[in-house]
C-alpha cells in the first residue's frame, strides 16, 4: 500500500538498552504490509505488531497498537521514578498498557459495527526496560516472537498464541491445525491476556522481534548464524540477511525484523 510507512524508520536507534535498527517489507505475495515496528529511545522500548490478514485495516491495527501501547506507558511513568526493587510494579502498568490498547481498540471496532471478532486486530509483541538497572519486560499476544541469542545459543522468549502450538502442546495427533489460526490478539474481543515476563539482559545478547512471516518458513538454526554475525555495526546488514533468508525460504507474508544488540 503506497502509503503505509513504519513508525520507525530503518536506521540505527540508540537505546538505553542498546543499539537498535528494524526493517519491514511486503514480500514477494502480498499486495500491502499489515506488519510494523517501533524503536522507542524515549521509552527504552521496541515492539512489533503483525495485522491480522483477512481482517478489515490490519495496517491501522499493528500500528494503532503499539501507538496506544506506547501513549499508556508515557502517562503512567512518574519522571522522577525508578522502578527499584522487584519488577512487579512495571509488570502492573505494562499489562494495564496492552489492556488499554487492546479495549480502545474494541471499542473502535464496536463502534464500526464489528464488535463480533471480524474487526481490525494484530499481534504485539515487545520489550521494555522501566529503568536502566531494571530488567527487560517482555509483553506478547498473537505469535510474533521474541529471541534472544547468548554466548551462540538461540532462545525463544514468547510462546505463540495459536491453535496449532495449544494441539502440540496437548500432544494431539495429526492432522494439527494450521499454523496462523490465533486463539487470541489485540483488538478483535473485549478482553486480552497477554504473557508477560521479566527478563534479565546482558551485554553481548541479541534479541530479535519478528513477524510470522520470519520465524514461520526460517528454521532456528539459520537465523541463529545470521545472529552469531550481529555487532552494533553489523545489525543493518543482519536483518537484511534475515529477510532475505525468509524470502528464500519461501515465505508468502509480510516479513519483519527488529534487531537490538545489548551494549
């Protein structure tokens, strides 16, 4: 879609947490891009957020979401706070943030007549560091994902929230369900529970944030030796190789991804 841009350009961010850069495209099938992402210095905060296809302005959604998201954060946070001790506060006000994404735009879709599930929705998945002696908070609906690479070995932080992952989950034969099919996102109901945890970070890890569009046709070996690569001043370079690599991998979505190197 000719007008569709991301809410943050594709450039090197400076984080309290790191050093950050992101890039997303439409792919070689579709015909607009439903993904977008955010590099948030001001909130020590990255996000993506995956449109649900099929449903109406999954564009607007991704992007309605992070910006709520984000707009909620900055109205809680008390300048003169510090988050000290136990990340249980912070953890309150990040799900009270994606509690309100997730109501305003309910109510949007209400109000469009489509307070049933047909409405706009998308995933939202994160990462917030309060303050910089806190630990990373991870926030995630849907199944974007969330990685993080450490001393060479790739961990995935999130857990997607879809049909296919509860069947294997549950043990359950095949045939199992597709691989797209949420059981929930932001947006399309009334309430949201999204999987919150706090993480510590270290200097020299690499977290990716990334649509299914990456994550769905890549295996995790070959992303994880495009991350072995990441430096602040290969992280250009590196997420390029990843997109490229879920194009050659066969990917029929948008693809997106957010890399952030940990100083």
């Amino acid at each position: 879609m000719a007008d569709w841009k991301p809410l943050s350009p594709p450039r090197l961010h400076r984080l309290p947490l790191g050093v950050a850069f992101g890039r997303s495209v439409t792919g070689p099938v579709r015909q607009s891009n439903q993904d977008n992402l955010f590099i948030a210095p001001e909130l020590n905060l990255v996000a993506v957020a995956d449109g649900m296809g099929g449903h109406a302005a999954g564009d607007v959604a991704s992007a309605a979401a992070i910006e709520l998201l984000c707009e909620r954060l900055a109205a809680a946070r008390d300048p003169d706070a510090t988050w000290p001790g136990a990340a249980a506060p912070a953890l309150r006000t990040l799900r009270d943030a994606v509690a309100f994404a997730n109501d305003t735009m309910y109510r949007r879709n209400v109000a469009l007549g489509h307070g049933d599930g047909t409405g706009m929705g998308t995933t939202l998945t994160g990462m917030w560091q309060p303050s910089p002696h806190a630990p990373a908070l991870v926030f995630h609906v849907g199944d974007s994902r969330l990685y993080c690479q450490r001393a060479g070995v790739l961990t995935r932080l999130t857990r997607d929230q879809t049909l296919y992952q509860q069947a294997v989950d549950l043990g359950l034969p095949e045939p199992l369900p597709p691989r797209n099919l949420l059981l929930q996102a932001v947006g399309p109901g009334p309430t949201v529970d999204p999987q919150l945890l706090a993480y510590d970070t270290a200097p020299g890890d690499v977290y990716l944030l990334c649509s299914d569009g990456l994550h769905g046709d890549c295996a995790d070996a070959d992303i994880a030796g495009i991350l072995a690569g990441a430096t602040p001043a290969t992280l250009q370079a590196c997420c390029d190789a990843l997109l490229a690599l879920a194009e050659r991998d066969g990917s029929r979505d948008n693809i997106t991804a957010l890399l952030l190197y940990c100083g």
